[in-house]
C-alpha cells in the first residue's frame, strides 16, 4: 500500500451536520462529521444501520431525498466545496470525478435500458467520447470488472445478469470517467462471500492501477480489515473514532468499536460460546440523547456522558488516532 | 452420534418446472435440489451453506413439507413426512417449525404481537384463550422482550425485536425442530449476535434441533456442530465444525472458506484468497457430471462425464469429489 499524501486531502468534510423533516419538527441525523480522504487513500466508514453512512455520502454529491437536507458544514472536493457548487458545476463532478457505487444495483440501474447504453451515457456526458469509442470503453470497462464475453453482454438488460455481475456493472459504471474518487455504499453486502471476494480484489487491484482515492461504507469490520489504509466509525451521525486500520484493530478505544469488534464470530472461538454483544439498538432520529449519544448503550457511562458530548480528539502517542470518548480519554491519560 | 437420527433425508429431489418465452411457450425444468442425503441428530445445530441459488432454502421447504418433494424421503418419527397431505401434516406441524431472513414480510402487519405469538397456540390447542396471556408473557421472555410489546404493532419494532417475535412465534408450539432460514443475515452484526446468543440459550434450555441455513460462515463457524456445503442442488461436502473448518476436502468448500474476511489486517494482508472464477452456471442446465467442474481448479476428464459418489471417507466426513476419492483410495 503507497503511503497516503496526508498533507492535502482530496476530500475534506468539515462539520457536516443533516437534518430531517419529521412530524415533531426537524431532527439532526448527521451530527457535525469531519472525514477527510487523502490522494490515493481508502477510507472505510463502518457503522450499524441507520447511523447515516448512507446519508453522508449522499449529501456530498446532493442527492439527499426530500426532506433531508444540509444544514452546515462544508465538503471541499480538490479545492471547491460540493455543497455550495452550481448544479452546472456538480454535473461534472458526478459521474465524472467522483464515482459511486450504490447498495442496489436495480435501484440505480435502468432496467429498460441495455447496460452498453448506461454505461456509454456517461463517457458520452463527461468525456465528450463519439458513440463508437464510448461503447469501445464499455466492453473495455466490463473486462476489467471480470464481465466474461462483454462484447455480447454490452446488449444485455439489467435483469438478464446474476447479482454479482450488477454489481460489477455497477462498480464498472462508478469506474467509467477514471474517477479521482470512488464512493462505494456496501457495495458487496447483499452478494455471496465469492462473490465479495471477486469485488473486494478487484476494487484493490483497481485503485492501485488508476491511483484512485476510494471511501468504502459498509458494517462489516472483518470485511474492511484487509481492504482499506483508515477506518472512521460512525455512530448516530457522529464518528466517534477513526484511526489506520491496523492501530483500530490492535487498539479499539471507543466502547462502541470494541462492542462492534467483540460481536463478530472470529476464528479461535468455541463452538457455541456466548458471543459479547451491544445490548439496545440505536436513537432515532428526533431522539439522540443529551450526552454522548452511545450513553444509552455504554457500560462505561458516567454522569458526564449524559450531560455533555465528547468531541474527537488525538489518542495520545498513537498518530493518527482519534477517539471521542470521556473515559476512555480519561483511562489513556492515567495509563501514561 | 450414533443415535437414531431425529430426521432422516433420503435421495431428496426438488424440481421446479417452470415456463419460458414470452408467451411460456417453452417448459424447463429447474434442479433446484438433486438427490441430496443427510440425517439431522437431537439437539445439534446442522448448517447449511452455499452460495445462492444453490438450494438451501428449497432444502428446507421440501424437508418440512413446506413444498412437495419430487421424490425422496424425510422420516421423522418414523413416518416419511414428505408423502403425508396437509391434513395428515397437522400432528407434525406443530414440532417442525421455520423462522425466516426478513419477519417483516411473514408477520401480519394487521395483528398484535401478543396476536402473531398467540395464533398457533390456539390453533394447535395448546391453550385455552384464558390462559394465553400468560403463555404469550412467557415466550415474549423467553425471548427476551417484555410483556408490554404484545400490544405492539410489528412496524413498530426494530428489525431484532420482530426477529424475536418470530422466533417466539416457531417457539410457541414447543416444536423439537426449527428452520432458521438466514433469519440473523439481515440484522447488523451486534444484533446479529444477540440473535445468535438467544438461539443458543433456547437450544440449552428446550433441547432444541436447529437446521441452520445462512451464508456468513463465520457465523456458521461459531455456532453449528456440522455443517453441509450446498453446490447448485447438491450436498458438495459434510462434515463436523471441526473437520469441514481445518480439513476441508471439496474444492468448492476450500474455495468458500478462503473468501471468508477475518477481522484482522495483518492476517488479511498476507493471507492467499483462492478466489472463485464466475457464478454459478444456471441450475436450467447444470453442468453434467460434476456440477462444480466449470469453476473447478482442478477438474479432469472424469469430471465433466462421471457423478462423483457420495462418500464417508472419514467416520461422519463426507464429501463427493472424484478427486478426493483418488487421494483416499490410494
Ligand atoms: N418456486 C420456484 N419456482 C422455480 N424455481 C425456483 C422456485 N424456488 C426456487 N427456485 C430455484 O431453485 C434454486 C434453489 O433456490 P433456493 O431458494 O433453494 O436457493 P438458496 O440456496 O436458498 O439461495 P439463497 O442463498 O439466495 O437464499 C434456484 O435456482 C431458484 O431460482
Ligand atoms: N428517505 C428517508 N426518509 C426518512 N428518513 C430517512 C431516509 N433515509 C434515511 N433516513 C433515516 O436517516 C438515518 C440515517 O440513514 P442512512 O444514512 O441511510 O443510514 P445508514 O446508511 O448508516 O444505514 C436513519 O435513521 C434513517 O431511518
Ligand atoms: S463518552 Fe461515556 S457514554 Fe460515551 S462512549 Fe464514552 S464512556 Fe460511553
Ligand atoms: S469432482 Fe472433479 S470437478 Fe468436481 S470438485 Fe472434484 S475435482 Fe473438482
Ligand atoms: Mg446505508
Ligand atoms: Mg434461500
């Protein structure tokens, strides 16, 4: 893995906060993020439903749904903020520079259009690209997601292919303008484990050739562990730690991640054993507490969890590292 | 295990004939399941996994009589369960229950919890309605919710509790056998291991027999005590947690694992994925011989013409590759 030029990010969140419309007025649903994504990073955000992963991302190329909007914060993208572009600007920037690769494939792709015409549209678009070299791409960009015979599948309908291959249609349609960055949301979670493998690889492979900064959401810790440089963990619209992949996995520091860790079955465990797991589930919108917003869920919490909110701050000799916890940046200080 | 199996599967075959064309002017017939054998023991958690499509659901329809088998057997209690009209069903209904991926489309929205948990217990008669309460009271602990949710409407609940409510549902007419369907593949992965831990508890206290279908293996891994490798309608390989996890013999099986995440970067880093080329061929037209050769890395001639054998090469491993039986037979 190259070593991420931290200096300036290419993608810079900074107090992103989201709010929806609900019946007992406007709620916040993203609470202030700050994720930044180097050049040629990958950055996985990981998170249990509903935490607004999906909404996040969707924010930055302003594709929110009705009555959610963006309330503050800023996402500058090489240098010019998403959130204030033009919509002229933001056309370009979509599809183009910024690639993306939804959860559903039949949600984003067009189920009466052939996928050699989808995925020509935007080389068409934002490569100014004839018809005849577009679709030339086209077959170019299905064997490079490992499409067998793409001259004849080019002329398939969405329906017409397996699972996996949409998604790697899919993936190949987030691909086509050589994006700066490719924004996938779970991209793998409703495949088989193969299948997932086949992506994952080819995702790793890819980025490395065509030096692509790449954020991968998704719940699935063991997943991400062998496929990105940092991981930012979300939690009711906040990330509460983030940190290079290796130091989250040795050293998880906020309870939330360690709960999250210690859930999934691993290799060495007894047949049968009890598994540790997060006893609760998440707030909804309109009713995050007071506090920190995991207090509700923490075996840890203290009074000062349910009065006031930890912020994100450097877990100290570990670069890198930042965790928004009161008592595990109590317990880190004492230790020293 | 030398016990007389609580189940017993023989040469169990599910076709599907569907239409095609346009106008289904064309008949074909799908091989959904084909000829697959096992026996399920009291009390232990078998699993069975594969990729999709390649009939661990239809497996666990058929065996419960849920969808007619083509031909085939399933005894339990002596009686071959899958020749018996719904009516003849009734008394075994009762012990052979199912909970499925999503309770969100197999709850009825218009019921109560309390509802949804009662209704087989008054159907089967296992209760007079003055002693529902608290029957519902009880199951709604035993699964851990409180007794206040049985006023509760299923979109009301989080996608765990209605998960619960289902398996209190399968639970309330004490059945010895339970399908789980991928009924933990669509929670999060902390809910996912309450669920889990609530299965094991009820296992313990009710000597529960679990047919556990999911394609998380590392779940797999972690609760069952044998586990059957499905591939395109057949049983590829069988075998103890222990054998199937640290001696894998079907290629298909290896290949499985090795795709597997671990949460562990450094693990992962430096770890050989053999990865499977393609998807799996349509079971329209499954490939002759071994169904697997197509994918396989290793495939001969034999195995595009011959079956492989279903064979125990191990006492309780067994595993249906010509290859394997060229190793073992030497
Ligand atoms: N009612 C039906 N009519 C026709 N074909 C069917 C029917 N039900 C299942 N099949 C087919 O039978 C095969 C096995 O399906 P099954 O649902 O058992 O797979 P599965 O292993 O449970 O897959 P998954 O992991 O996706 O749940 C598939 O090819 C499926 O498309
Ligand atoms: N279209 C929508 N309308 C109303 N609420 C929504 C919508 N989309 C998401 N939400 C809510 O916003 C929160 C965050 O959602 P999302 O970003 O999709 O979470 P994640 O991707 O982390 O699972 C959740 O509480 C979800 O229910
Ligand atoms: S701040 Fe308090 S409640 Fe929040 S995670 Fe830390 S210990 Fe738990
Ligand atoms: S029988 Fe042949 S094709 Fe099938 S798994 Fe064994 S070696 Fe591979
Ligand atoms: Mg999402
Ligand atoms: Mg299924």
């Amino acid at each position: 893995m190259t070593a991420p030029e931290i200096q300036k990010p290419l993608l810079d969140v900074r107090g992103l906060t989201i709010e929806i419309e609900t019946r007992r007025g406007p709620a916040i649903i993203v609470d202030g993020i700050n994720l930044t994504v180097g050049k040629g990073e990958t950055v996985g955000v990981v998170g249990e439903s509903g935490c607004g992963k999906s909404l996040t991302m969707l924010s930055l190329v302003r594709l929110l749904p009705n009555k959610i909007k963006v309330k503050g914060g800023t996402a500058e993208f090489a240098g010019r903020d998403l959130l204030k572009m033009s919509k002229s600007e933001l056309r370009q920037v979509r599809g183009g520079k910024i690639g993306f690769v939804f959860q559903d494939p039949m949600t984003s792709l067009n189920p009466v259009m052939r996928i050699g015409d989808q995925l020509c549209e935007p080389l068409i678009y934002h490569r100014n690209m004839s018809k005849a070299d577009a679709g030339k791409r086209a077959i170019e960009l299905l064997r490079l997601v490992g499409i067998p015979g793409p001259e004849q599948r080019i002329t398939a309908y969405p329906h017409e292919l397996s699972g996996g291959m949409r998604q790697r249609v899919m993936i190949a349609m987030g691909l086509a303008c050589d994006p700066e960055l490719l924004i996938a949301d779970e991209p793998t979670t409703a495949l088989d484990v193969t299948i997932q493998a086949q992506i994952v690889d080819l995702v790793k492979d890819l980025r490395k050739k065509l030096n692509m900064s790449v954020v991968w959401i998704t719940h699935d810790l063991a997943l991400i562990a062998g496929l990105v440089d940092r991981v930012a963990v979300l939690y009711a619209g906040t990330v509460v730690e983030d940190a290079p992949v290796g130091e989250l996995f040795a050293r998880p520091t906020h309870p939330y991640t360690r709960g999250l860790l210690a859930s999934i079955p691993k290799l060495s465990d007894e047949r049968a054993s009890r598994l540790s797991s997060i006893g609760g589930t998440p707030p909804e919108p309109g009713r995050r507490p007071k506090g920190c917003p995991f207090a509700p869920r923490c075996a840890l919490a203290e009074s000062i969890c349910h009065e006031r909110v930890p912020v994100l701050e450097p877990v100290a000799g570990h670069s890198g590292h930042r965790v928004a916890c009161f008592v595990a940046q109590r317990q880190l200080k004492e230790a020293a | 295990m030398a016990a007389e199996p609580l189940i017993k599967v023989e040469n169990l075959v599910k076709h599907f004939v569907v239409r095609l064309g346009a106008f289904g002017e064309r008949g074909a017939t799908v091989y959904a399941v084909d000829d697959v054998n096992f026996d399920i023991f009291a009390g232990e958690t078998l699993s069975l996994v594969g990729e999709s499509g390649c009939g661990k659901s239809t497996t666990g329809f058929t065996l419960l009589n849920l969808q007619k088998a083509t031909s085939g057997k399933v005894i339990f209690q002596g009686e071959n369960i899958v020749s018996l009209n719904e009516k003849r069903m009734r008394p075994y209904r009762r012990e052979l229950q199912i909970v499925f991926q999503d309770p969100y489309s197999t709850l009825n929205p218009r019921m109560t919890i309390g509802e949804v948990v009662g209704e087989p217990i008054l159907f089967h008669k296992l209760a007079t309605k003055a002693e529902l309460p608290e029957k519902v009271t009880r199951l709604l602990a035993d699964v851990g919710l409180p007794a206040r949710f049985a006023s509760r409407y299923p979109h009301e609940l989080s996608g765990g509790q209605r998960q619960r409510v289902a398996i209190a549902r399968a639970l309330a007419c004490q059945p010895k056998f339970i399908v789980c369907d991928e009924a933990i593949s669509a929670l999060d992965v902390s809910v996912q291991a309450q669920i889990i831990n609530l299965l094991l508890d009820l296992q313990e206290k009710y000597g529960l027999t679990y047919l556990f279908i999911a394609h998380d293996l590392a779940v797999v891994r972690h609760i069952s005590d044998r586990v059957g490798v499905m591939y395109l309608g057949r049983l590829a390989e069988l075998a103890t947690r222990e054998q199937l996890f640290s001696n894998p013999l079907h290629p298909y099986t290896r290949a499985l694992l090795s795709a597997v995440p671990e949460a562990d970067p450094e693990l992962e880093k430096t770890r050989q994925r053999q990865i499977l080329v393609g998807d799996v061929p349509s079971p329209l037209a499954p490939p002759a011989g071994c169904r697997f050769h197509t994918r396989c890395p290793i495939a001969m001639d034999k195995c595009r013409a011959v079956v492989p054998e279903w064979r125990e090469v191990e006492t309780g491993h067994h595993v249906a590759c010509h290859a394997v039986e060229m190793e073992t037979a030497g």
